[in-house]
C-alpha cells in the first residue's frame, strides 16, 4: 500500500483530513502532495525530527508549532501547501475504552 492511500484510509477511520507528513527522497511527489488536503512534504532529515517535535508534551499549542512548521517547509520548498484549521481535529477520539469495542 502506498502512503497515499495509508493516509486515506487511516482518515476514514479518524473522520478527518488530519495532518500527514510524506517522506520521500524523489522531490516529484510534492507536485500532488503540495494540493492533498493537510498534509507536508519532506526529504530532509531535519524536518523529519522538527515535525515529530510539535508534538511533544512541552508544547502547549501543536497547531502554532506545525504552522510555523509548515511556513519554513513551504519556503524551503518554494510551495504553498493545501492546509485548513481543522487538521488537529479527531471528531472519533474517545479518552477511554477498548479497542475490541470499535465498530467501523
């Protein structure tokens, strides 16, 4: 499975166009990565480990880390990437529960 389709499916389940981030070394899959709804690109280490940070518990507000992100990203790549405010939002999210109780 490409990571493309990955992305599709795991926002079915999640019930939104939550943030991706593709890693690719061939620079042609920013051409349709730039337009897929919230997600980034990237072929540089470093941007790897800076994504992966804005999550960490030291920071209070994700979404301003990941904007900020995305804005070095979009100017080191020379592009505008297809984002709306809603890509931290998980409408399914339940704060307990078991797996087994799932139902798709």
């Amino acid at each position: 499975m490409g990571g493309k389709k990955f992305v599709d499916e795991a926002r079915k389940i999640i019930g939104n166009d939550v943030i991706a981030l593709f890693l690719a070394y061939n620079i042609k899959h920013l051409d349709w990565i730039k337009n897929y709804k919230n997600a980034l690109f990237s072929n540089k280490p470093n941007f790897y480990e800076e994504y992966l940070n804005c999550f960490n518990d030291e920071f209070y507000d994700k979404k301003y880390k990941i904007l900020e992100l995305k804005g070095t990203i979009e100017n080191h790549y020379k592009v505008k990437f297809n984002f709306d405010y809603n890509f931290l939002y998980y409408p399914k999210y339940k704060d307990g529960g078991s797996f087994s109780k799932l139902t798709f």
